[in-house]
C-alpha cells in the first residue's frame, strides 16, 4: 500500500517537473518573439523554401526544455513521447497566446515585434485561425525529441550529428558559398547544395547522407583506432601532415572566403592577438585587466600621428616605424597605469583598470584633446602597412590578416617561452598565493608591474595594426567593448590556453561579425553565452589542464574532505 | 654574536597586544623552539619576523642587519625562509615548479633574456632545475617532480614546503607547526628531519610547535609563551618543571609534569595576513 502510494507521488512530482520545464519553455520561446528574434530571422532560411531561422529559433525552443526534462533518465519510449509532447505543447502555448492577444490588442507600442510578421511565422501565415500552429507544431517537435533521446546510442548519435550539421552549414551557408563557386570545378557543386539564402534541400539531403553514412563508416572502420594502432614511425607521419594541412587551410582562408569574410577573419586574427596578450597578464599573473582598452588606444593613436598624411599626422612615417612606437609607448603607458594600482587585488583591480579604459576612452574624445587627436573626427589617411595595387593578392584586409597572424604566432612564443621561465613561475606564484611569493623573495612590484607591461605592448600592437586595417582612427573605436571582447574571449575559450583563445575569437568576434544583420542581438547572444559558460563549463571550451582540474576538483575535494575531516590538513586558517 | 636578535617588539591588533614587549635571541647553527598554548602570539611573533607584520615598537636585527620594516622579498634575500602552519603551495604548479619558485631571487635571467631564449638563460634554467631536483631528493621526494603540489600526500606536502624554503639557502629557516597533523610515526620522521636539516646543511633554526613531545627531543633552547609574553626560556628540562608553563597549560593546580598536549587544530587568535 505505502509503495503504491510512493510510487504515485513520485510520479506526480514528476509531472510537475514537467510542467514547470514547458513553462519555462514557453517564456523562452514567448520571449524570442518578443524581442524580434523570430520576425528578424525569419529571411534567412536554414534550407531554402524549408524552413527558416526564424522558424528554427522555435524548434530550438521546445528541443531545449524536452532534453532537460528527459537528461539522464531511464524512461520508457511511449512515456518519453507523451512528456515530450506535453512540454513542446505547452512551450507551444505561449506563442500560441501572444497570437491571440496580438490579434485582438496591439501590443506593438511596448513589443515592437509581437507584429503581424511574428503571428504569420507562427501560424505559418493561417492568421488568428492558425493557433493551433505551434501548439501542435512544438508537440510534434517536443516528441520526437523525446523519441531521440530515447532512442539506442548506434540511431541516436548519427541523427544528433546530421542535425547539428544542418544547423552548422545552413547557418554558414553564405560563408561557405563563395569559395564553392570561385572555382569552376566546384562551382556546380556549390549551387546544387547551397542556395543564396542556406543551404538546398539537395544539400541538406547530402549532408544529413554523408554524416550518417560517416558515422556509421567510421565506427565499421574504426578510424581512429587505426591511427592510434599505427606503428609510431607512421604515427609521425599522420601528426605533420594533419598540422602542414591545417597551417595550409589557416594561409588560405582569407582568399577563399570573399572579401567580406577576409574582413571578420582579420578581425578574428587581430583579437587573437590581443587575447593572446591579454593571457599573460590575466591567465599568467591572474592581473584582470579590464582596462585593455587604454593600450589599444595607444597603440592605434600613436600610429595614426605619426604616419597619417592628413591633418593631426605629425611625421608621416611609414607603417612599419611607427609600429615599434606604439609598442614601446603602450608598454610605458602600462608601467604608468600599472603603478598606482599595484597593491589592488582581484574584484578591485578589475574595477580600477575598467576606469584607466574609461579615462582614454573619453579623452581620446574629448575637445581637450581634440587639437591634437582630432576628437570624435579621429585621425585619417594611415597608410596600409604593405602598399599595393588593389587586384594584388595581398590587397585589402587580406594583408591585415597575415600581419595579425604573424603577430599572434609571436605572441603565443613569447607567451610560451615567458610561462617556461623563471618570470613565469614568479607569475603563477603571484597569482596562487601573492604573500607566499613575496616571502620567498619575488618582488611584487617590478613582476606585476612586468606583466602589465608586457599585456600593454601586445595591447598596443593589436592597436597599431587595427589602425592599419581601417586606415583610420576614431574615438568611437576605443569603446569599453574592446576590453570586454578580450577578456570575454578568454574566459569563453579556457583561461591560459592558446587554442582556447583561438576558439573564443572565432566564437566572439567571427561569428557576431558574420552575421552582422543580426547585430541588434549581438549582446543578447554574448550574455546567453557567458551565463551559459559559466553555468555548465566554466573552465572554457579548450581548458589548460590545469585550470580545468582546479574546477572540477572542487567537488571530490569536498566529498573526500567530508570522509577524513579529521585528518584533513587546516583549512584556510590562519 | 647572535643570528637573530629581537628586542621587545609589541604587535597589537587593535586594543589586543598579540605579542607584548618580547625579546629573543638566536644563535647561529642553534635548533631553538617556541611553544605555548593556542593564541599565544606564537605564529604573530613568526610573522614579524618573516616581515608578514610590522611590530609597534621593538628591534629585529638579523645577521647585523635591521629588518624590522622590510618588504617580505628582501627579508627572504637576507636569508630568511618560513613555512605555514597550514600548508600555503601553489597548488597548481608541481612539486619541481614549487622549488624552482624557491630559487628565484638567486637567478639572474632577464624577461628579455627568456623571450629570445638565450643560451645563457638556458643554461641557467637547466643548472636551476637539477638544483631543484637534488633538494627534491634530499626532502624525500625523488621522482614526484612533475606531481602538483596539491595532489602529494599530507606529509609529501610538508617536506615540500620545507624543501621550498630550503631553495631560497637561508640562514635561518622559520618552521610553524612543521608536524601539525602528522601521526606518531611521521613525528617522529619529521623531527629527524629537522634536526638533519642542521646537522647537514648547518641551518639555524626556529621552530614553533605544539607537541611538547617534538619540542622536547630537539631542540637546546625553548622559549615558552602565554598571552603575547614570554613566561619561560631555558632548556627542555628547565621548562618541563617550570611552574608558570605548567599553569599556561593546564591552569591553577595542574599536574606536576607537562603531558603531551592533543594536537589541537584551533586556528590562531591571531587575525590572518591576507
């Protein structure tokens, strides 16, 4: 009797849970129609005449709060199905309501977006009469979620895969299309799979074909088993070639992209060289330096003086003398900064270096200033660092890019070698125990004051060569959201890792960058993300090892100090 | 003449005298103790010294040198090195890494130098390393280099500690409860250690502990505090039958001989550096 009883609670605690996931669901998904994203992705289609991105934003919706649901649960199919398509229904409930109300109340005074568009996206264009949409709509999208879920890993892990894949390339769709078509090879190629706008539904065919059939192949072959069953003289061989063929890629990829593209990739380039820079003083020193801003902006203004040939240049150098200039001044601008706040820890020193940013920010604009940096006008005409024809290979971003690039591997050097030294350790020491350091007879002053200095030079290169690529230099250029990149980058790639800044450029800076009809969003994406990170993985996409371990050792060491606590050595006392 | 010589120092933490007009002296190549019960000043009393603290009023001169009012750093670089009661590695560096911090003032390599790897640098780093490698050895944990720090056992962690101090070559080697949690056993392995520390590599030493019983064994002075002052000072024997130690310890009417005292895992009174 009690068991039955038990079982019964159990299951309506359950269906609670259920509940209140779909509910949150549905604010998600009311939400994302509020703000616009359904009515502005809605042109951008993931398979052309198939369906769109806006479309997608409200699968993705009611997928979302039927994997949290069913995570990690041991439930039947038929079971799985019916959570499924109650979640999506009532995810789909909140859409479903603002299409009533829109209809009758114009709620477009406060919700600009809760548009006619917005109830013809959702009710696939069938108006008031249409509500059902996307209750039926998301039910239908909740339970076959939930059938995947269910499903055995062999079906499960090849339709995840060719999911993610469609939602890859037809987000990509418009980057990937002009490389295609350059070549006449594959320009056949490239129009039967992508069309202007996302991919075709050909295309989406082949590629949910060619990951499926690739899973499975590789799982019969066993590719990677075989690599690593490789006798090691041919190991040696697959490791330089796979690295010649991704140093191939990265020298090629300005050029096959378009030049829009080589634009964001320079962009991309160039953060990673700050970040880069910015990973000795915060990943190394643990210094967060939230003011990054300042010595970009010297950087870039001390180029801009002394080579522009319009009206604030003062010496009308070349590009590449100024660039050593720029370095060296950001570097004593960082000594200059770093002094007075020496003896500032953590939080603090954020809070302090975010005011030194402000300061050059606003003074870089200001009418004090303005008779020699120009003001808001900024300073113009800086010549490109390498002079060319415009048809030249080298011409436009494409050059900016290779310079950044070449600026980044040298950074990651320095970083290397510095973190190898005895500089180095002083650092990790500081940053693990500042008074420990300092007893064992590391100065604080003249190592931390080294690490802003060093953070400052890269800072200021990334400046110098950001003023190359634009051939100017303006105020509104130097804003808190330069810092706020770098530092985000970081912590979204893994703190300390070169790869991960790398992959926190592209995933920052590229991709915003590329999708820059959507750039009203930008920071609403940035925020989901961050809050994201820190949530389930906030050690960073490509950890160091170390850092990764220091997080994820916090919960066994609190586990085994609950066993021995008796014998645990003292804790943060003293 | 005297390695350390402190002439009443006074440490007060707002209206409280940590430590009260102390003074104390150091011979070199001497193994010397201090102890008294919990809140004592003990650790207060190592921390002005080390230059965690700056005493009110008072001298420390070590080695004809005026320390008091010194940064830590060039504390360490006259030859001063300390340990913690509660063991303060870098976690996240290894065992060799820990050491090598330890001989960082005695290196020369510049940023510069280490940027374009220079074969001065290089050969620097390598002598630095097989230096850290030998004192890895001579505290017990050969092969347990490339460990972190945090990942070592209770007692490796200990003689890490040790072993990092000892990177800096002092003078005089400062030990705050070098036995705290350790069982019978590895007491009795630590003292031998501490005591070898003198025997081989002539280090002066001071020693703060809790356990009579490692106190009583090595060292040839002890000087006993209670409520910031110094009660006693003399040798193990003179102390043992002291009757102002045996009242600190066990109050008005105790026992007539000092028993060894649990080893309790209080925190000082003392409010933390940090």
């Amino acid at each position: 009797m009690t068991t039955v009883r038990a079982a019964q609670t159990a299951a309506a605690t359950d269906w609670r849970t259920v509940i209140r996931i779909g509910l949150l669901g549905g604010f998600v998904a009311l939400y994302l129609c509020l703000v616009g994203i359904v009515e502005v992705f809605q042109p951008r289609a993931l398979v052309a005449n198939f369906i769109t991105l806006g479309e997608t934003s409200m699968v993705l919706a009611a997928v979302a709060p039927v994997f949290l649901v069913l995570r990690g649960k041991q439930i039947k199919p038929r079971r799985a199905v019916a959570i499924g398509a109650v979640v999506g229904a009532i995810t789909g409930a909140f859409p479903a309501a603002l299409v009533i109300i829109s209809a009758s109340i114009n709620l477009r005074a406060m919700f600009l977006h809760a548009s006619p568009v917005t109830t013809e996206v959702l009710t696939f264009g069938l108006g008031v009469a249409g509500v059902w949409v996307p209750i039926v709509g998301l039910a239908a999208v909740g339970a076959l979620t939930a059938l995947l879920l269910t499903a055995p890993a062999s079906i499960q892990r090849p339709v995840t895969d060719a999911l993610l894949a469609l939602l890859l390339i037809g987000l990509f769709a418009g980057l990937l299309r002009p490389p295609l078509l350059a070549s006449t090879v594959t320009a056949g190629l490239g129009r039967l799979l992508l069309a202007d706008n996302g991919m075709t539904v050909i295309g989406a065919i082949v590629t949910v074909l060619v990951v499926v059939g690739g899973r499975i192949g590789i799982r019969r072959i066993g590719m990677r088993s075989r690599v690593d069953t490789l006798p090691p003289e041919r190991k040696r061989v697959v490791r330089p070639v796979s690295l010649v063929a991704l140093v191939l890629l990265v020298l090629w990829l300005p050029h096959g992209v378009g030049p829009f593209f080589a634009q964001v990739v320079a962009v991309v380039a160039l953060y990673v060289l700050m970040g880069l820079g910015l990973n000795i003083t915060l990943g190394l020193a643990g210094l967060l330096d939230l003011g990054f801003v300042a010595f970009f902006a010297v950087g870039a203004y001390t180029v801009g003086l002394l080579t522009s040939t319009a009206e604030y240049g003062i010496a009308q150098w070349p590009f590449w003398a100024a660039v050593p200039f720029a370095v060296i001044i950001a570097m004593m601008f960082g000594a200059f900064f770093g002094l007075p706040i020496l003896g500032i820890r953590g939080d603090y020193l954020a809070i302090a270096t975010l005011g030194f940013g402000e300061i050059i920010r606003i003074l870089a604009g200001s009418d004090l200033l303005k008779p020699w940096l120009g003001g808001p006008q900024g300073i113009i005409n800086i010549p490109k660092p390498i002079e060319v024809s415009p048809d030249n290979w080298l011409a436009g971003p494409v050059q900016i890019y290779y310079i950044a690039l070449v600026a980044a591997v040298i950074v990651a050097l320095v970083a290397i070698r510095l973190r190898a030294s005895r500089i180095g350790r002083a650092w990790i020491a500081i940053r693990e125990d500042e008074d420990v350091a300092e007893a064992l007879g590391i100065n604080l002053v003249q190592t931390k004051l080294l690490a802003y200095m060093i953070g400052a030079a890269f800072a200021g290169l990334g400046g110098a060569i950001f003023a190359g690529l634009l051939g100017s230099i303006f105020a509104s250029s130097v804003t808190l959201f330069v810092s706020i990149n770098v530092a985000s980058l970081i912590i979204i790639g893994g703190m300390g890792s070169i790869p991960g800044v790398v992959v926190g450029a592209i995933f920052l800076i590229g991709i915003p960058e590329a999708f820059r009809e959507f750039s009203e969003y930008r920071f609403l994406f940035y925020g989901i993300a961050l809050i994201a990170m820190m949530r389930f993985r906030p050690e960073g996409l490509l950890p160091s090892k170390i850092i990764r371990r220091d997080l994820h050792a916090m919960h066994e060491e609190l586990e085994a100090n609950g066993l021995d606590e008796e014998q645990a050595p003292a804790g943060a006392a003293g | 003449m005297a390695l350390l010589e402190v002439t009443k120092i006074t440490k007060r933490f707002g209206g409280l005298n940590a430590v009260r007009e102390l003074s104390f002296s150091v011979e070199p190549g001497a193994i010397v103790s201090v102890i008294g019960p919990n809140g004592a000043g003990k650790t207060t009393f190592f921390n002005c010294i080390a230059g965690f603290y700056r005493p009110e009023e008072g001298q420390i001169v070590f080695d004809g040198t005026t320390i008091k009012g010194l940064r830590r750093d060039q504390i360490a670089h006259l030859g001063i090195s300390r340990t913690y009661q509660n063991i303060r590695l870098f976690a996240n560096m290894t065992a060799l890494e820990n050491i090598m911090v330890g001989e960082h003032h005695r290196l020369h390599g510049t940023w510069l130098g280490a940027i374009l790897n220079t074969a001065k640098v290089r050969a620097e780093e390598l002598a630095n390393a097989d230096e850290a490698r030998r004192l890895l050895e001579f505290v017990g944990l050969k092969g347990k280099g490339d460990v972190l720090a945090d990942k070592l056992p209770y007692g490796a962690q200990r003689r890490l500690e040790i072993g990092r101090a000892l990177a800096n070559q002092p003078k005089l080697l400062l030990l705050d409860e070098p036995t705290a949690g350790m069982n019978p056993a590895e007491t009795a392995q630590m003292t031998a250690f501490i005591r070898s520390l003198r025997d081989e590599l002539g280090i002066t030493i001071l020693l703060i502990e809790h356990q009579m019983r490692v106190v009583m064994g090595i060292s040839e002075r002890i000087t006993v505090l209670d409520y910031g002052e110094k009660i006693a000072e003399g040798t193990a024997r003179e102390i043992q039958t002291n009757a102002k130690v045996i009242e600190a310890y066990l109050g008005t009417g105790g026992a007539a001989e000092v028993p060894d005292l649990p080893d309790d895992r209080r925190p000082e009174t003392s409010p933390s550096v940090s």
